[in-house]
C-alpha cells in the first residue's frame, strides 16, 4: 500500500490504522456503504442518485485512479480523507472547494461506522479536514447539518461553526380542500422566458448569507429546449402541468410561485419566492392560488422547501395542514481572522 506522506496526519501503515487521504482507486465502494448507512434516513433523491453513481463509479476505481493521478479531475469531487481500522474504512469526510478562488471550501460526508461512534473519530477527521483548507489558502468552512442531529451540531458548534440560516421541507399527507378562488390584482401567469425577473427575486430574497453552501446561478432558472421539450411533452400525455404565477409590481417581480402538479401517482411539488420585505403579504395569496388549483387533480402529497426566515409562509402552511418535516442547516467556520462576513467568488 502506498500512503501518500501528508504533514500532521497520524497514520500507522504497518497496521492500516488511522487517517489517510481518501484513494479513489480503492474507498469509492467502501465510503459508499458507509455514507448509505450513517444517512440513511436523509438522503433525498439527489443524494440517492449521488450514491448510487458512487456505486457504479466503484466498478471502475483502478481506472478512476489512474486517470486521477496523471489529471486530477476528481479532486475536486472526491477529494477528502478516511479513518482506517485494521484495514478497514470506518470514517470518511469530503472537503472541498466551493468557489474557483479556493476561498470557501465545504464540507461534507461526515460519517463514522457505528461500531466505531463515540471515540472521537469525527472531531479528528473535521480537524484534518480544516487542516486541509486552511492550508490550501482557504478562508471559509462550511457545512450542512439536519437540525436533529443533535451530536453532530455540538461537535461543530465546538468547533466555531456558526448558524447562518436553513432549509425547511414541509409536506401536506393531502391536498386541503379549497372552495373559493382568491383573486389578486396584481398576480399575473408567467413563462420559462421570464428567467431573468425569477433570477433576481430569488437573489434578493436570499441574500449573500443564505448562499454560503450553493450560489444561485443563472442556469437554474434559464430552461433549455429540453427541459421545454420535456415540460411539454408530460403535459400532453397528461401526467402533471407546471404552472408559473407573480405577483409583480411594474417591471419586477415582488412575489412567484412553481407549481409541478402530477396526474400521475406521485407529489405535487411547490416552490415559493416573496421578497422579505413582502413576508406575509404577497405569500398566502399565491399559496392560496396553487391549493385551488390542486382542487382538479388527484389529493396527493403536496411538498415544498422554504427558507427558515419565511416564518409567514411556515406558519400558514402549517395552518392549512402542512407539517414541517426536517430543517437543514448551513453552518461557517472563519478560518482566518482578517476576512470579511461576506463570501468570496
């Protein structure tokens, strides 16, 4: 085995114990079971794909390996580091850049077998990794936590990690029966070519702070012909519509709304933007709009991600039947005294 020799980590080669760095030729399979088994109950389906391309990559880890060692191109992806017992993965995190400056660099992955809980292996291994950053010319850690993993927020609360906002999922068993339809002056339909009005709303309303773990990009509200082709072609075979309403006052929009309705078996899914200086004006009547519109499909689930400082639209929903399923939290470490609250791109 060859260990390649990195300045303040302990590792034992004689016995293959304690941490080295993550070897994509070799951990892929052995990470992937261990990230299936500590997250289990949160993966979403974004991260269930995720491991499960893990899982085929693994197939192929001695190519991955060559091609990573004479390119680099998964060190970005995969680059972070394992805690070893007797030759045995039992501890894994990944760390790395979250902007093409190396400023900010995140963290994830954090995961230790059970069997091996409790020994503080976690803590070494986020000490490794923002060893790691810190050394790369990084300025800022950061990180996601589920509000109820009470131990794993301790640990990095322990570590300086600090609360900078959040996610909440909430999720209806049913559609609510509405009778009325609402009315709103200024609520108008609107299209994929109206990217750009959609783009700025959701900057403004999440702010720098709320952007530490994921910028908003452009390309996420700029539809390509396929995703048109695909959004035209489902409603023609009639599974679901998406329906796209604003709020908009003269050339911007104050308030919008997405709505995926299914006709086929499944969750209606909503997404919700109000600018904060509206919260509580510009969001019930937009929610009210797309529960009446639910009123001509099948009373499926109905599911929705808001930002926790939306506490106007939690507080409704929850009164129309919604119940918050679990918050994700997006936490900092300052790795460096001399920088700025804000992040750097």
């Amino acid at each position: 085995m060859t260990v390649i020799p990195v300045p303040g980590y302990q590792y034992d080669q004689r016995l293959e114990t304690g941490i080295r760095p993550f070897d994509i030729s070799r951990d892929l399979r052995a990470v992937a079971e261990l990230i299936s088994t500590s997250f289990a109950s949160e993966l979403d389906d974004r991260g269930s794909a995720a491991l499960r391309e893990m899982r085929t990559m693994s197939h192929f880890g001695g190519l991955l390996g060559v091609i990573n060692r004479s390119t680099g191109e998964f060190n970005d992806l995969l680059n972070g580091f394992v805690w070893v017992e007797q030759g045995h993965v039992v501890g894994n995190i990944t760390v790395q850049r979250a902007d093409k400056y190396a400023t900010r660099w995140q963290i994830a992955n954090v995961a230790v077998s059970p069997g091996f809980r409790g020994r503080g292996i976690s803590r070494r291994l986020m000490e490794t990794a923002i060893d790691h950053a810190t050394r790369a010319g990084g300025l800022w850690a950061v990180l996601q936590v589920y509000q109820s993993n009470v131990v794993a927020r301790r640990l990095y609360q322990s570590m300086d990690f600090e609360d900078i906002g959040g996610t909440v999922e909430m999720r209806a068993p049913r559609t609510p029966v509405v009778t009325n339809r609402p009315e709103h002056a200024l609520m108008r339909r609107f299209s994929t070519a109206d990217w750009q009005p959609l783009y700025e709303l959701v900057n403004h309303q999440l702010g720098a702070q709320a952007q530490w773990w994921r910028s908003i990009r452009r390309a996420d509200f700029q539809a390509t012909f396929e995703d048109q082709l695909g959004e035209w072609f489902w409603r023609i075979v009639g599974r679901g519509v998406t329906y796209r309403r604003a709020i908009q006052d003269s050339s911007r929009f104050e308030a919008a709304l997405l709505l995926e309705a299914r006709r086929w078996r499944g969750e209606h899914i909503m997404q919700l933007w109000v600018r904060p200086e509206h919260y509580g004006v510009y969001d019930r009547p937009l929610i009210d709009w797309a529960l009446w519109q639910l009123q001509d499909y099948p009373r499926w689930p109905i599911r929705i991600s808001l930002n926790i400082e939306h506490q106007s639209a939690i507080d409704y929903l929850e009164r129309c039947g919604f119940v918050p399923q679990r918050t994700l939290i997006t936490m900092r470490k300052r790795l460096r005294e001399d920088v700025g609250d804000e992040p750097i791109e």
